[in-house]
C-alpha cells in the first residue's frame, strides 16, 4: 500500500492527462509523445504528428492528450494562436498563463480586421481577455501575464541568475523547456530541489533518483553565449525567445551550423496547484514552447 500511495501522489494530471512525474518541471512535448505516439490529436487547425512536433517544438497553446479527447483552448489561448498567425515572423510571446477551466466548445476569437497593425490586435486581445496584461517589450516581445493574481505563486520565474549563457540555436527549445536543468539556471535547479528534499524529509521519505534526458550537447556547459548576469529566470526565458526570432529573420547567423529553425519560439509558464505534490511548492510548475 505504501509503494501504491507513492506512485499517486507522484501522478499529476495535465488538461485530463493523468502522467507519472519524475520531475518538478516537465516538458510538455515529450509528456504528450510518450503518453501516446500514435495518440495524438490536436486541433485541426493545428494538426502535426508526434514524430514532426518533436522536430519542430512548436504547436498551438492548445493540445489534447488522447485521440477521443479534445482540448479546447481558453479565449486567451486562441486569441494568442491568431496573433501568432496574423504576425508569424514579427514578434514572440512570453505567456505566464493562469490555469483556467478548459470550456466546452471552442470560443471564437475577432483580432478586428486583417490589416490591422500589431498594437491595434493587442488591444483587441486585451478586450477579449481582460484578466491578463499585455505588454509589448523591446526586442519585439510580447508579455502576457495575469492581470491580478499571479501565475506564479512559488516565485520561480523571479529566481535570479548569477549567470546565463545563451545556449546554441539548436538548443533553445530545450533549454526553455528543461531551464531548471543541464545547468541552465542553477539557482532554480537548487531552488527546487531545497523545496523538494524538505517535502520528503518531512515525510521520513527518501528522495527518489530521477532519469537523465540529456541527448546531444544541449546543455549549459556547451552554450557559446553571449553571458547574461543578474537577471531573472523570466529575462533569461525571454532572451531565449528573442534569440529565436532574430534568427528565423536571418537577422543574426545560426551558432549551429546544420540547423534550421523554422519558427520563432514562444514560451508559456504553468502552475497547477496541488498541496499534495512531492515538489513541496503546493503544486506542479511547467514551461512550455509553442
């Protein structure tokens, strides 16, 4: 009974995904892909198999987790989709997203006319969505946070870093999605395991191994830079995003020489509230790229 209350409390559930996590913060992506292959199905505007989305790392905001389940994106998340659709080489997104009720239908979603310019969309979206702010940030940034309270309650995004090294281009969406590993942000990584070894010796428990994913050279030890000190996890995950875009515009020149980056990368932060996890922040932290 012991090992069975283990495995429970080691289960989370992600937009009625039920997975094992072994980890405080977990890539999406994978967990969609290793949940089901060939079981996938997302939004038909949105459609890309496993094999292809683990190329490419970037989807809509919305996914689902079974081929007879659909998730349907909340407003925010289409409104950010059509914006991402309107502007696909001109800016990158930086989401910290409440974790909302999915509803049953999928909204619709007016951005105002085709033509219209960036800022007349973004303040559509802050109309269609009113529980978040919107910012447009230098480096053609876009900051969407909740307006009141915080998606963020462990206050991981505003761990410092003493410093960051930009990783190589190849590398970016997983350094966004892994950044509390490989030795992106140690600060963090230290940050988390403190509050996770305290949850476990509170139980008299010992704190399980945990299995390596590290394929390739995506780690900090290989990331050519430039280096970035004292600054937030949140800088660190916007000057990653920022990166992305001024390559994909051919503004700056690739620091991996076979690599082809398609698509500007965005990233969302996620904070399901769970009081029994074993993370011992009162709940399971996720980032994204999409």
């Amino acid at each position: 009974m012991k090992a069975v209350r283990q495995a429970l409390r080691n289960r989370d559930v992600f937009d009625g995904v039920q997975v094992s996590m072994g980890a405080s913060v977990t890539s999406w992506r994978t967990l969609r892909c290793v949940i089901g292959l060939a079981a996938i199905t997302l939004q038909p505007a949105l459609t890309i198999n496993c094999q292809e989305q683990l190329a490419a790392g970037r989807t809509g905001l919305a996914e689902s987790g079974s081929a007879h389940t659909i998730v349907r994106s909340t407003r925010i998340e289409k409104a950010l989709d059509e914006l991402r659709a309107r502007f696909p080489n001109r800016i990158v997104i930086g989401f910290e997203e409440l974790f909302d009720e999915r509803p049953d239908t999928e909204p619709q979603v007016d951005l105002g006319r085709k033509d219209s310019s960036l800022e007349e969309v973004l303040n559509h979206i802050r109309n269609i969505a009113p529980k978040y702010r919107i910012e447009l940030l230098q480096g053609r940034m876009v900051h969407v946070y909740p307006a009141k309270q915080s998606a963020d309650p462990a206050g991981l995004l505003d761990i410092r870093l003493r410093e960051f090294s930009m990783p190589q281009d190849s590398c970016l969406d997983q350094a966004i999605e892994h950044i509390d590993q490989r030795g992106y942000a140690p600060e963090l990584s230290r940050f988390l395991g403190q509050r996770k070894e305290r949850w476990y010796r509170s139980y008299g428990r010992q704190i399980p191994g945990v299995v390596g994913d590290i394929l390739g050279d995506c780690f900090a030890s290989a990331a050519p830079g430039p280096v970035y000190r004292n600054i937030t996890v949140r800088q660190a995950l916007n000057e990653m995003a920022k990166r992305s875009l001024q390559v994909s515009r051919g503004e700056v020149t690739a620091s991996s020489p076979l690599y082809r980056q398609y698509k500007p990368l965005s990233w969302r932060f996620r904070f399901r509230r769970d009081a029994d996890s074993d993370t011992g922040l009162g709940g399971v932290a996720v980032f994204q790229t999409f």
